[in-house]
C-alpha cells in the first residue's frame, strides 16, 4: 500500500522539489501551497504524512499543526524551519510533531524522517482498525435489542462505565451477563488491560481459592509450580466474577478482605502483593435475599453491589427477539437466509425459560436441519407446538432434533451409512449407535 503524504508550501520550486525526493522513495504526494488548500486536501485524502512549513502566507504552520492534531490525531506532521528558527521546530515537536527539519540543510535526511513518520501513522491506524473491530465484537454495539427494558440497562452500564466502582449484574442465566461485563470494561479507563472471567460455580472450593489467588510451589500435593492467581493476571484491567452467588461462604470472607485494600496473598506465601483491579460480579439469585438469609455474606454483598444493573430476561424484551433471531442466522452464514412468519410467531409466543443462550441454541439447530432457505415451524423443537411433554431448556428437546437430523441425512445418503456418518462428521460405530437409540 502507497502512503499519502502531503506537502504544504508556498516555495514552488522548494514544494517541487521536496515533492519529488519523497515521490522517488514510492510515497504518493499531495501538493498544497498554503494553510486553506493544505486543509481542503485533508477533508479529501486520506493522509499518513505531513510536511509543511512553519511560515505560509495565509497562517501559521503550527496553527495547522494544532488542527491536524485535534481532527485528524492518527496523521504524522513533520514541519520545516528556516535557518536560524531551529527553536520553531522544537516548540512544534512539544506540541505534537513528529520531527523537524531545516529548510535546505536536511534534503538528504527528509525521505528517511517521512518512512519513519509513514510507519508510525500506518501503525497507528492498524491499532485504531483493531481497537475498531474489539469494540464491535465486545462493546455496546454487540449488545443487539431496541426494547426500552434492555436500552435502560445498556445506559445504566454505559454511565458507571467509566467510573472505577464495583458492579453487580443480575439477570437469569443466558441473558447476557458477560456481555454486558465485557462491554462495561471495553467502555472503561481500563480497556487496554486484561478482561479475566472467572466462574465461581464451575470449581470447588479448594480449587477456586487456588484459581483465584495463586499458590507457590509445593503448597499442596500436586503444587509442582508456582502458578499465578486470575486475581494477578486481572492486574490493570477487570476481574469479572460470574455466578458469585454460588461460592462458598468461607471463601467469600477472602474475597472480602482483598476487596477492602486490593492486597492478597498466594497460597503457601506469607508475602501480601498488591493489584490495581476493578471488580464486576454476576449472579442469577437474588443476593440481598440470601444476605438476609445468612447464605450470603452481607458486608460482601454491599461491597460488591456499588452499582447494581439488572438484565432483563427474554420474556420481558419479547420485541427484540425478531432482531435477535436473525443476528443469530446471520451470523452463521449458511445457505438459511430468513424465518418465515409462521416460525417467528412461534418463537414470539414461546416462553425462553435459556433467555438468549437458548434461543441462539434454537436458532443453530433449525438451520443445520433445514433443507431450504428458511426456518419453517417443522424444525422448532415439539414444545413449540404445544407438546407438554417437551419443557424449554429439557435436553430430551435436543436429542429430538437430533434425531430428526440423522434421518434426513440418511435419507440424502440414500440409506448408506457411511456416507451418511461422513456427511454428519462422525464415525460410522457413532451412527450404527445412534440409528440403533432412535429406534432409525
């Protein structure tokens, strides 16, 4: 990719010149030869470099500088000094500059100074795409729903956000807690620091406290090394506690205690380190109800609930699930482009006991059985047609649709089995077991 650099002087013999030195070093050059026509090739072009002289006839080019840095922060400015005004160019680089040169002296120095610029500006803008594609990925914008019950919790995390408190979310599961975890962090001072979840119910207790804090080596049996606490790896960035309401009492006192001064110690240390982390815990019990009831700690609950924000289930934000569901078969990019109406009307009226985990799970399915290009009501699961013996979220559902999907394929496959166990990416022992579970 050729980098554009800009040149800006009022010299035309100097401009010219200058021009085609950079233009020999594979650069595109952009000609300007005062203030107003260097910042009309700005709003025009998109610019790496730029090069302009500290005196034009209609401004200052530190005035340029100023404005380049304010509207366009990513672009690199070298400027040109006169003999003898070396110390317009020092005062330029304080201000923002990446380099100065003196007019006639530096010719031979100038194609190397604007690489280097040329670089740092495409560095810079390489950074700003990433950051880009992190923030749509992580941030607000990856939170899908217009309904007035989730755009209320979008703006009460967005608001505490930048702050540095304590935040609890809660909400049933797969509602979206650590979503909303992700994007208050992604929002935050704290962005360019690590994100580190931890599952409070997925461990023991033994092994959470070791997870969360560390341990040196031989603390225990099977302590070979020492091994860093997700509490230290958070360090400078966010620690989100997910399911707090499921860990051990006696662990929650720890916790507690790190909470107040952010100081812990390893297991088998005696040494205290020190973090700078923010804490945002999750939960799907009502913790101010088990506070009361002494299955939660109380002066844990309030420390952690310095700003509480509740996630709406999906039954609550019914409007958005039409958004939804088709984020979700966008987002497969299969042959399966739409829902037709009847399906979306059974999807509306269903009651999303999983929330949003559960119909993104639904959705996935019915597109992997489908044969055309939409999702008919044939493929939702039997609870979808009033079948009482199929509940939202039992497994029995999933082993259905399973069912019916190894019998379409041996029905593609023309009945033979090992093309069928090829086309389903399983080994022809699987399907001869599964045909023989489903009764096929």
């Amino acid at each position: 990719m050729k980098h554009n650099v800009l040149v800006i002087d009022d010299e035309d013999r100097f401009r010219e010149l200058l021009s085609r030195i950079i233009g020999l070093e594979g650069f595109n050059v952009i000609q300007a030869k005062n203030l107003k026509e260097g910042l009309k090739e700005l709003e025009n072009n998109f610019v790496h470099v730029v090069v302009t002289d500290v005196k034009l006839p209609d401004g200052s080019g530190m005035h340029l500088l100023e404005k380049v840095k304010q509207k366009y922060p990513l672009i690199e400015v070298i400027v040109i000094t006169a003999y003898g005004t070396i110390q317009d160019g020092v005062n330029a680089m304080k201000q923002g500059a990446f380099d100065y040169i003196t007019k006639g002296d530096d010719d031979d120095k100038i194609h190397v100074m604007v690489e280097r610029a040329a670089e740092k500006a495409q560095m810079q803008y390489k950074l700003r795409h990433l950051e880009q594609r992190v923030d749509d990925k992580y941030g607000f914008k990856s939170i899908v729903g217009e309904s007035e019950a989730i755009q209320e919790a979008v703006r009460m995390a967005k608001k505490v956000a930048t702050s540095d408190m304590s935040v609890l979310l809660q909400g049933e599961t797969g509602t979206g807690k650590e979503l909303f975890a992700q994007a208050i962090h992604q929002a935050s001072p704290r962005k360019g620091g690590p994100f580190v979840a931890l599952n409070c119910s997925a461990f023991p207790k033994d092994m959470l406290e070791s997870e969360m804090f560390g341990f040196k080596e031989g603390a225990f049996t099977g302590a070979k090394e020492s091994k860093k606490g997700l509490i230290e790896e958070a360090d400078g960035g966010t620690l989100f506690l997910d399911e707090i309401g499921d860990m051990d009492i006696g662990l929650q006192a720890k916790l507690l205690r790190f909470l107040k001064n952010k100081k812990f110690t390893k297991l088998g240390e005696t040494e205290e380190r020190t973090v700078d982390i923010r804490v945002i815990a999750a939960t799907n019990k009502d913790l101010k109800k088990e506070a009361n009831e002494d299955t939660f700690r109380d002066d844990l609950y309030y420390r952690l609930a310095g700003f509480e924000i509740d996630i709406p289930p999906l039954r609550d934000r019914k409007s958005d699930i039409p958004l939804l569901a088709n984020f979700f078969l966008k987002r497969l990019n299969e042959r399966v482009r739409r829902i037709d109406d009847e399906a979306m009307n059974l999807l509306l009226s269903y009651s999303w006991q999983g929330n949003i985990r559960e119909l993104k799970n639904i959705i996935e399915r019915s597109a992997i059985l489908a044969e055309g290009d939409a999702i008919i009501p044939e493929l939702l699961p039997p609870e979808f047609h009033g079948d009482s013996s199929f509940k939202s979220g039992n497994p029995n559902s999933l082993k259905e649709m399973e069912r019916i999907h190894i019998q379409r394929v041996l029905e593609q496959a023309e009945g033979n089995k090992t093309k069928a166990a090829e086309m389903l990416e399983i080994g022809t022992s699987t399907l001869y077991r599964k045909i023989d579970e489903y009764n096929l």
